[in-house]
C-alpha cells in the first residue's frame, strides 16, 4: 500500500493558519447574527446595542470584514499574494 506524502513544515502552518482565520470569519458571523436576533426595534432612551440600526451597522461591517478576509485567504492558496 502507498503511503500519501506528508505536508511540509509550511504547508502544516500555512494550513492552521487558514483554519484560524476561517474559525474568526464565522465566530465574526455568527456574533452578528446573534445581534440581530437580539434586536427589539430602536428606543432612543434604551440600550443603543438592542436596536434596528446598531444590528445593521454590526451586520454590515461582519460582512464587509468577512469577504476581505474570504478574498484573502482565496488568492493565498491561489498563490496571488
């Protein structure tokens, strides 16, 4: 039987650290998601952070954060640093 080639030094690092950053992508989605779940409506005189508009500002930069990290991580392994 043929025994499959182990990874480089480097490519075992590179890969946890791929793994690391994908792990911070969804841990920074699903924190926003949980925002949103918890939003009540805006009240002006509550908790500014259980409102509308602070779950779409948290939202919205979740996203915009996730794909430069996405684009990232995808012209690493394409080798387009």
């Amino acid at each position: 039987m043929t025994s499959l080639p182990q990874p480089t030094q480097t490519q075992q690092s590179m890969a946890e650290s791929i793994d690391d950053r994908l792990i911070t992508v969804i841990d920074r989605l699903t924190e926003s998601l949980n925002v949103c779940y918890e939003a009540e409506g805006y009240d002006p005189k509550g908790d500014y952070r259980k409102g509308y508009p602070y779950a779409t500002g948290h939202a919205q930069s979740a996203m915009a954060n996730s794909i430069q990290e996405l684009d990232s991580i995808v012209r690493l392994l394409r080798g387009d640093y």
